[in-house]
C-alpha cells in the first residue's frame, strides 16, 4: 500500500512527464535545426563560390549525417573547386553508396577533368551547356575558367553572357566578364559590369578594388578615389589599397597626402609599384636627384617593368644626362616586347589550338620576368603538342635555374603575393 509521500510523488511524475517530453523535443528540435543549419549555410556559400566557408560547414554536417547524398555531392563539387581531386573522389564514392544519381558522378567527374587541363571534355561539356542541361550553370563555370585559363577568351566571353542571362547579378561571372573586356581593351564595358558588381555587391573587396584600379585606367581619379577610401575603412594595412589611394591623391594634383602615404608604405616595405609612384611623384615636383633615386630602386626590383624604365628615362631626359639614351633604347625594346606579344596573344586568340604561338608567347613573357605566366603559357603548348621542343627546353632551362637559385625564386613570389595584397 502506498504511502502519502508515494503517492504525491508519484502524481508529481505523472504531471511532469508531459513537460519533460517537450523539453527533450525542444532540445532535440534546436539540435536538427543546428545541424541543418550547416547545410543550408554550405548550400549559401556555394552559391556565393566561399568554397573553403562551404567545406567547412560541409564537414559539420556530415559529421552527424555521414551518408546524406545531398551533402555528400555537395562536399564533392565544392572539393573539386577547390582543386581537392582526390578529396571530391571520395565523397562521390560515398555519395554512390548512399544511392546517389550516377549521372551526376559522371558529370563531376568530367568537370574535374577538364580542371586537370583535358580538353577533351571540353566539346562534350559545351554541347550539353548549350543544350540546356539541368546542371548547365555548373558547366559553365568550369568551361569559363578554363577558357580564360587557356587565353580563349571569345568562348569565355560567350559563355559569360550565357551565365550571366540566368545569373545577371552573379558576382563572379561580372568580374570574368569584365576581365575580358579589359583584355579586349573594351574598358567601358569593363567599368560597367565592375560597377554593376560594386552595386549588387557593396561588400566585394574585390569587385571594389577591381574598379578603382580601371578607374584609374580611364583617367577619373576622384571616382577611383572614392572606392580605395572605401576599402581603406575595411583594409587601412593593404598595400593595393594603399597605392591606389596614393596613385588617386597624385593625379588628383594632391601632393602632400600622396607623399604621405607613400612615403609610410615604403617605411614597412619595398615594392616596385611603391617606388615607381614614389619617383613619379618626386618627378611631378620636379625633385629630380630624389625621383631618380626612387626609380632607380625601383628598376632594379622590376628591370622588365615598362612605367619605371620610362619614369627613370624622362627622369635622366630631364636632367640632361646622356646616360637616357641608354634607358630610351630599353624602353623601346620593352615596347617592342609589349607589342609583339599583343600581336601573338591576338593571333592565339585566333588560333588556339597552335602549340606553335603558344610557345612563343610563353618565351616571350620569360623574356619579360614574367615566369609563372611564361611557365603557363609553355606548359599548355606541350599539351598541345607534346614534342614542342621549344617549350620543352624553355621549361626545362627554367626548371635548372630555378634550382640554382630557389631561394631568390621564393622571395620574388612572396614579392609579387604583396604586390596582389
């Protein structure tokens, strides 16, 4: 027989069970709804191509649910964007595993293909973007970046203005688009798909950056001016940033303010952009001695960079000193460089398949110093045509000289890292 005490505890369990119950669905409730989260927060930075923020959350999630095949192809397209073959293999094996579409993996694994660089799958990619696949936006990403990547920039082009009618907003594909009209020297078309992404996407460093610098180009400095105090609020410690406000404030006819950041840039570091708008500024003043020194400087860190040759010659023209006509003689074979490979770029724009053409650019940019694009433009040649013997010995001349002098090779890519920053 119960007692008196039983009995009331007894009732008290039969009362609060019921609000036990809804406390362990909450708690089970806020739990699926965190863990979703993160699928929903990959799915977000996809669409924003945040692949690493999108990998991450991916990893979240299927640390809870191992074998969705949802997250699973997910965690495979955005592994093999971020170049992680090996990676996007093995959820794509799970992903079959888990019942997951075999078409898809077929298309996944063309796509990463045709990132490695095997042209092959380029025609039958096209055919299916153009044919209104269901999966044609995420085709032409791929086909986009490889155009560019292999200097085809009309197909580039093409297929940008396909994405970007489904997708006219989409951060990435503006900026694409207006590289291409950059490289097509089309610079108002440029500035309208850069502003265009400033304005849709007011938070793009990038889309900010890239559209003060051709800003800058087209001769309005205030406008551009604008932009870099922008991002001076968000990065007062980058040196592009910098630069661009310095070169803004010197064309501008504001001497001072550009001295002074220049002049605080080049108090942490030496790069030859710094120090050749440091000597122009010096030669706009007219302190002669002072922009020689800066440029000369610059010119040893930069000999192929064709704005310092010409600011030390005018600065040597200016004084009288007959050593200019030694700086015009390499200015002008700087020019000739410059010109010969416009001419080559635009006859591979016409025939892209030529090894041939693309060997000669790619020399051409190592004439320049400029390796890793040398190295790019040689190695496609060799995919072209593997018995390029040009290229071959070009890569493999670099290869020796790079082993020769390693160290300096790694402080020139930390240099042009900055230069990027």
């Amino acid at each position: 027989m119960l007692t008196a005490p039983h009995r009331r505890n007894k009732r008290w369990l039969w009362l609060a069970w019921p609000g036990l119950l809804l406390g362990a669905l909450g708690w089970l409730g806020c739990w699926y709804i965190r863990v979703e989260g993160h699928l929903t927060a990959a799915e977000a930075a996809a669409r924003r191509h945040d692949d690493e923020e999108a990998r991450q959350h991916l990893e979240a999630y299927l640390a809870t649910w191992p074998n969705s095949a949802r997250a699973r192809l997910l965690a495979a397209r955005t592994a093999r964007r971020l170049h992680r073959y090996e990676e996007a293999e093995e959820h794509l094996r799970i992903y079959r595993q888990a019942g997951g579409d075999a078409a898809s993996i077929t298309l996944e694994r063309m796509l990463a293909a045709l990132q490695r660089g095997e042209a092959e799958m380029e025609p039958v990619l096209r055919a299916r973007a153009e044919g209104g696949d269901e999966q044609a936006l995420t085709i032409l990403e791929v086909l986009i970046q490889f155009y560019l990547d292999t200097y085809r920039l009309h197909q580039a082009l093409e297929c940008l203005n396909q994405y970007l009618a489904q997708r006219p907003n989409d951060l990435h594909a503006l900026l694409g688009r207006a590289f291409v009209w950059e490289r097509f020297f089309y610079l108002a078309d440029a500035l309208q798909d850069y502003r265009r992404a400033v304005q849709h996407h007011p938070d793009s460093d990038a889309a900010r950056l890239r559209l003060g610098r051709a800003l800058l180009t087209a001769g309005t400095p205030q406008e551009a001016l604008v932009q870099f105090q922008h991002l001076q609020d968000r990065h007062p410690d980058r040196l592009a940033v910098g630069l661009g406000l310095a070169q803004s404030r010197r064309q501008l006819g504001q001497n001072d303010e550009a001295r002074r950041l220049l002049d605080a840039l080049l108090g942490e570091r030496e790069e030859a952009d710094l120090l050749t708008e440091r000597g122009q500024l010096a030669l706009d003043e007219g302190e002669l001695d002072r922009a020689e020194t800066w440029l000369r400087r610059a010119v040893r860190l930069a000999p192929h960079d064709r704005q310092a040759n010409y600011a030390l010659y005018r600065c040597l023209l200016r004084q009288g000193r007959k050593e200019a006509d030694e700086w015009r003689t390499r200015v002008a074979r700087i020019d000739a460089n410059l010109r010969r490979l416009d001419q080559l770029t635009r006859a591979v724009l016409k025939a892209p398949n030529d090894a041939s053409l693309r060997c000669q650019v790619g020399l051409l940019f190592l004439e320049n110093g400029e390796e890793r694009e040398g190295v790019r433009w040689l190695t496609q040649a060799l995919r072209l045509d593997p018995h390029c013997e040009a290229a071959r010995r070009a890569l493999a001349d670099y290869a020796r000289q790079g082993q020769r002098s390693g160290v300096r090779s790694q402080e020139s890519g930390v240099r042009g890292q900055e230069r990027d920053r």
